[in-house]
C-alpha cells in the first residue's frame, strides 16, 4: 500500500517554504504522493456541512503544485479533489495540461461534484445537474487533450476547430480520480475514472464504501482501457503500522495521511505545526513505508 499526504496546500503549509520543505521531507520518507484539497470560497460564518473556518488559508491548488513541481523529484501531485463543475473545462484543460508538463508527468486529476451551495452560489454557477455537467466536463477536457481533430458537442459545453497545446504526457490525460461517498460517486468512479478516493473515513465507512463501489461494477460498464480501481482514502485519526494494514487487507491501495491530531474526532487540526508534520512524516517513514 502507498502513503500519501493531505493539505500540502492548507494551514501552516499554505506558506511556500514550509510547502516545499514538508514536500521534500514526505519524498524524502517514501511517500508516493502530496495531496490538494479546493475551495473557491468558504462560507463565512463556518456552518455545517462546510469542513473549515472561512480564515483557514488554502492555496489554489495547481498554483501550489506548480511551486511544488520544481521543488520535488519523484513524489506526485494529486487534486483532492477539484470541483469540476464550478470549473469552465477547456480553462481547466489548459491548467491540468500545463501542470502535467510542468511536473513531467506526475499529476493525479482528482475530481467532485461539490456540496457547498454557498461556494457554487458566490460563483454564480448553478447548483443544480452538478453530476451530469461533471461527466460532460470531464468528457470534453479529455477531447481536448487526446483528438487530432478535438471537438465536443454536448448539453453543457461544445467547441470544435480548435487545438490546446502542450498536451498531458499521456496520451489520455492524467489519471482521474473522483471522490464522494454516494452511489452516483461509486458509479462515475466505475464508469469514468482510474480511481477513487473516500475523505475521513474510518474502517467501517471504508467497507461500506468499498461495497457500495462493488455493487456499482455490477451496474455500470467499465471500459477497459481505465484498467483496476485504484482505491484511495484518508483516513479518520493518526496511522500507525497496525491501522495502516487494516485499511490495507480491507482493500485500500493508497492511505492519503491528514495532518498528525490530538483527538480521532478532530478531522482537520488547526493548531499543528510544519515540525508536528515533519515529525509526522519521519516517523511514518521509519514504521509504515514499505511494510504494508
């Protein structure tokens, strides 16, 4: 199983150095990838289901990742997630492609619907046929990255005689992953991407997650080309080697850490330190990487 890192964008590592220095350190460690969470905006005040006070800073985070490509190596560079339909995907598509060549081919395209009616409302994007413009979206970025000729026509977005270079390294684009915890998440995981990702899950919610994604391959047709799901959570708590090899033998390909915590109930911390981190990640690298 892989280790990833949550919030290299967020909290104390929304300042450059301490980003670059944090991303190093996890490269360093063995981790395989560094992870970006996205909002626009956060609603002000904090209500439910918003994750995070309004002043708590968050890079953008392909700016980010684009500091963060000439500062690592090897590690690569995941969205989690952007909000695809508050996005204008040919924009999106210049962005991803950009970022792609940029980091030479490390980068994970990790994708949402979105759930903060009020982010989508600031925006002025409609809240509503959010998992079908996403599909078309995702569709039409994926015309313009790979088609001789590229041309889209559908409900939500159309374009032809047009081209958008550079290109991602792959032919087909960065290997998407879409996030959510819902059957429509499960089956637009199934159907349109190479992964899927589950945020703040416990062991239990995690195989409930894990059956819900079976039961949407029993339901929706995957086509071959995007090859076995990759399964990838982060998980509820700080890890250790014996929690790690649970969510291992439940079927997890890919642990993506938060931020070392005082309690399990706390999701996001706001008061750990780029050394807590630091230490964090040192330890994991000594006791996790390699041994699950």
């Amino acid at each position: 199983m892989e280790l990833g890192l949550f919030g290299i964008n967020m909290g104390p590592l929304a300042n450059p150095e301490s980003s670059a220095r944090v991303a190093q350190a996890a490269e360093t460690a063995g981790f395989d990838s560094l992870w970006a969470g996205e909002h626009v905006v956060l609603p002000e005040p904090q209500a439910t289901p918003s994750p995070l006070p309004s002043e708590y800073p968050m890079l953008d985070p392909n700016i980010c990742f684009g500091w963060l490509a000439g500062q690592t190596q090897s590690i690569r560079m995941g969205t989690g997630i952007i909000i695809l339909p508050q996005r204008n995907p040919l924009v999106l598509a210049k962005e991803m492609a950009s970022l792609d060549v940029l980091c030479k081919g490390r980068l994970i395209f990790g994708v949402g619907i979105g759930y903060l009616k009020a982010e989508f409302d600031a925006l002025g994007i409609p809240f509503e046929h959010k998992a079908p413009r996403t599909l078309e979206y995702l569709d039409a970025m994926r015309a313009i990255w790979s088609e001789d000729t590229p041309a889209f026509n559908g409900e939500f977005v159309s374009f032809s005689g047009v081209q958008a270079r550079p290109r991602p390294v792959r032919a087909s684009g960065p290997p998407v992953v879409f996030g959510g915890h819902v059957s429509g998440a499960f089956r637009r995981s199934v159907s349109h991407a190479e992964g899927w990702y589950g945020f703040g899950l416990d062991l239990d919610a995690t195989n409930g997650c894990l059956h819900g994604l079976e039961t949407a391959a029993e339901e929706v047709e995957r086509p071959a080309a995007l090859g076995t799901l990759e399964i990838s959570v982060t998980p509820v708590g700080n890890i250790d080697l014996d929690r790690a090899r649970q969510y291992a033998d439940a079927g997890v390909d890919r642990l993506i850490v938060l931020f070392p915590r005082q309690s399990d109930k706390e999701l996001f911390s706001m008061t750990t330190s780029e050394q807590q981190i630091l230490d964090y990640i040192a330890m994991l690298g000594d006791t996790v990487v390699g041994r699950v």
